[in-house]
C-alpha cells in the first residue's frame, strides 16, 4: 500500500508541474496568436497552446511532452514465448538561466518520467543480455536527470547534477533508429558495469567538462558515482533499489570515463559528406568479482564451480576502451545513407562480456515520396569473455551433463520509423537473436538457448 501511495504521489507531481507551467504559459499567451496550422502539419500534437508555448520558449522554458508506447513479441525460440506492451511518458524542462534570471551562459534541465511495463519486460521472454527495448524499464514514475550546466564562452562548458552517461558518450545518430538497447548503451557497459552504469533508466550523480578545441575536435569528460543503485542493494534488479530516482547514490566508488570527437563536414556549405568519429576510455574504481575463480575458507584459488568455493575473488578496478565511426557516404535531393560500427573491448578476468562490435547502415528516404521516413538495420555482437566460458566448462567437468557453454550473443534488427506528421511517427521492428545469453538459458543454465525472433510496434508521440 506504501508503494502504491507513493506511485500516486509522483504522478500528481508530475500532473501538479505540468498544470503549473501550463498556466504560467496562458498568462504570457500573445494576445493576438498566430493563425493555427493544419493538426497535421504542427510539430506538436497539442500545437502551439494559443501561443504560450512560444512565450515560455521566448522567456528561456522549453517544455517537451513526449509518449512512446510499443507491443514487443517473441514469436519463436526465446526464453519463453509471449509479449509485452511497455510505455513512457517523459516530461522534460529545459531552462536558459540568462533570460530566466539573468544568469549568463547558463542552463537548467529537468526529465521526468512515467514508465509502463506489463509482464516484466520483454527481455524477460527473449533471455538475451540486450535488452530487445530502449525503453524497458521498471513500472513507476521516475526522476531521470537533473542537472545545471555552465558555459565559458563558446567553447567550454560543464554540466553537474544527476546525469546519464548514455545522453553524450558512445553515442551514434545513425545507429538511434534502432530499438534495441544495445543500439545506445551497448552491452559493452550495461552488462558489466555495476547497476548497468549511470545509463537509462538509472542516472547518478556526477559532473561533465565539454571543451570544443576547435571547429571539429571536441573532448568530453566526465565522473559519475560508481554504482547508480548503491552498494547494499542484493535485488537482481537494481532499478528497485531506487525505485523513483531520488536515491542519489555515491556508492561504488566513481566511474569515470572521456571521450575525444572529430566531426567531419558539419557546415551545410561542406563540400564533403558528414561524419563523426569516436575515440573513447573509461576506467572504475569499484572492486569487481572474477568470473572464473573465487577463494576457498583457507585462501586457496578455485573455479567458482568448485564446491569449496567460500568467497568470491575480487579485482580492484575496471576499465575499458572503445571506438564509434558514423558516416554519410550518399546524399542524393531527398534521400541519404549513413554507415555505422562502434565497439570496444575490456579486461576478461572481470567482466562478462569481453569484447563488443555493431554495425548498421541507415537509409533516410528510402522509399519514393517519403523523404522524412528511415530505414535502419543493424548488427551487435556480444562476445561472452574467455573466464566466462572457463566456468561453464568446469560446470560441465564437475557435475556432468546437461549444461550449456556460452559463446557470444549476436543480433540483428531491421527497423522501419515512418514520419506521419512532425509529431507522430510509428515504427515496425524486427529482431532475431542468435544464441541469446550466449546460447545458455538465464533461468536454467543447463539448458541452451538457440535463438529468439521478436517482432513488434512502436509509436512515438510529441504532444
């Protein structure tokens, strides 16, 4: 009953802030609106607000009320057969602190949101490491990022509060026209970090320094907490550990990571094709436990398939480097193609997956007459790390068969976002998953896992 009041609670704030700003909005209204655009023509659903929507922008508050809703289903292989609807609502303010107080070269952000999940989340039918949604979360209204940014002139700027390391750092504009979250947050971190790292839908505390070097070098840096959920949390899912966002954990040590960015032909008037290039590395302090071996009550080293087996062996640190390269290589009057592929690799002693690559091209206008629409189709390959396929094997030494060594996960999605007006567009989307989890079932480990086939819907709304 404690939980459901306070799920009431953030709702009504959320609704509370919305009327709010809403009302403060019709006070500065123009008194003579512009004449209203056809509702298919609008960027937003909701338009314009008699003009104070544009009286908040022209003040400094920009207001964003955007809705994704999709149906995911695994058709074949799988953990489990079956599907899921999951929906989020986000409510995003952004400030600029000059014409709100006149505080100069300065911006405040706030994101909000109200998550829907029925059936625990699509992930847990596929059995895979990536998650098959973006947008997969736990059910609850949650605090995301909240944070206050400084500028110092136009080349620098840092950014503190409660951010996520997914919103700037190994990031790809190309690869965004996916579903899947390997496609944003690649497995390379979610899936080895503690709690994921400081990623949807689990922002942290930290600090972010953007310096511009020149007009196409840009260097990012930035510290986060180590461990978004906190140390004493022991449920498998971390997101219940804090539950509405508003933990602000400075648990686990720091995770720290930098990014340098060569961007390419950016002006409209380049004579080339655009192109960004990545080059990045991180490094946390928290202790992270061996996936091979552990200590016996003596001190003695054995595999963690060992029945003597009393602790876990610990490894101070975790590090990693990694890779992005995004480039338009045609651009026609309304069409264009982009190419992809990121990646990365980190220690295999200590982490589950070891090495990472995906890849994809990106079609915008690829059906005539349709020159805002995207076809995008991408591969992510999720290398199982060398100890933790050692420790399936001596599973299988130690207690005989069946028991299902692992290899590497592989996916590809085909996904097609067609722009029905500038606020709404829908999204059918495929995936196929070879060998999810490696080819070893998450709820049983002496079982296999063949493949998962997954097609669903997604509809993206801006109101």
């Amino acid at each position: 009953m404690r939980g459901d009041r306070r799920y009431s609670t953030g709702r009504r704030f959320l609704l509370g802030a919305a009327a709010v700003l809403f009302g403060t909005a019709m006070a500065y209204a123009d008194e003579k609106p512009k004449a209203p655009q056809s509702i298919w023509e609008q960027e937003t659903l909701t338009g314009d607000w008699g003009g104070a929507r544009t009286a908040l922008k022209d003040r400094g508050i920009d207001v964003t009320l955007n809705y994704i809703g999709e149906s995911l289903n695994v058709l074949s292989g799988g953990a489990m057969r079956g599907g899921t609807y999951g929906g989020r609502f986000e409510f995003s303010v952004d400030g600029d602190l000059q014409k709100l107080v006149g505080w100069p070269d300065a911006k405040a952000h706030v994101t909000v949101y109200q998550i829907q999940n029925t059936r625990g989340g699509i992930d847990r039918f596929s059995g895979s490491i990536a998650d098959p949604s973006n947008i997969d979360a736990l059910q609850t209204t949650r605090l995301f990022t909240l944070w206050l940014e400084q500028g110092f002139g136009p080349h620098a700027s840092l950014r503190i509060g409660q951010l996520a390391a997914d919103d700037e750092f190994f990031t790809s504009d190309t690869a965004a026209g996916l579903i899947s979250s390997t496609f944003g947050w690649g497995t390379l971190f979610a899936a080895n970090l503690l709690s994921g790292g400081p990623a949807y839908p689990l922002a942290t505390p930290g600090a972010r320094l953007k310096l511009d070097l020149n007009d196409a070098l840009t260097a990012r840096v930035a510290v986060f907490s180590g461990d978004p959920a906190g140390d004493n949390c022991n449920d498998p899912n971390p997101q219940k550990c804090d539950r509405y966002g508003t933990k602000f954990s400075f648990d686990g040590g720091v995770f720290a990571i930098g990014e340098l960015q060569y961007a390419v032909n950016q002006s409209k008037q380049a004579a080339g094709l655009p192109g960004v290039y990545k080059l990045g590395a991180w490094y946390a302090s928290a202790d992270y436990l061996d996936q091979h071996y552990g200590l016996t009550a003596a001190g003695a080293q054995v595999s963690l398939a060992d029945p003597s087996v009393a602790f876990g062996l610990a490894h101070q640190g975790n590090a990693g480097i990694y890779g992005v390269a995004d480039q338009m290589i045609w651009r026609g009057m309304a069409s264009s193609v982009n190419v992809f592929v990121r990646g990365g690799l980190v220690p295999s002693d200590r982490n589950l997956v070891s090495g990472y690559v995906d890849g994809g091209i990106g079609i915008k206008g690829a059906l005539p007459g349709r020159a805002d629409d995207t076809l995008t189709f991408g591969v992510a390959y999720s290398n199982i790390s060398p100890a933790a396929v050692a420790l399936d094997r001596d599973f299988l030494a130690f207690n005989g068969p069946p028991y299902a060594v692992r290899d590497a996960e592989t996916l590809f999605e085909l996904s097609y976002i067609a722009q029905l007006a500038p606020w709404w567009t829908v999204q059918p989307d495929l995936q196929y998953i070879r060998h999810p989890s490696g080819g070893q079932n998450p709820n049983d480990p002496t079982l296999t896992l063949d493949h998962a086939f997954i097609a669903g819907i997604r509809s993206t709304i801006k109101f």
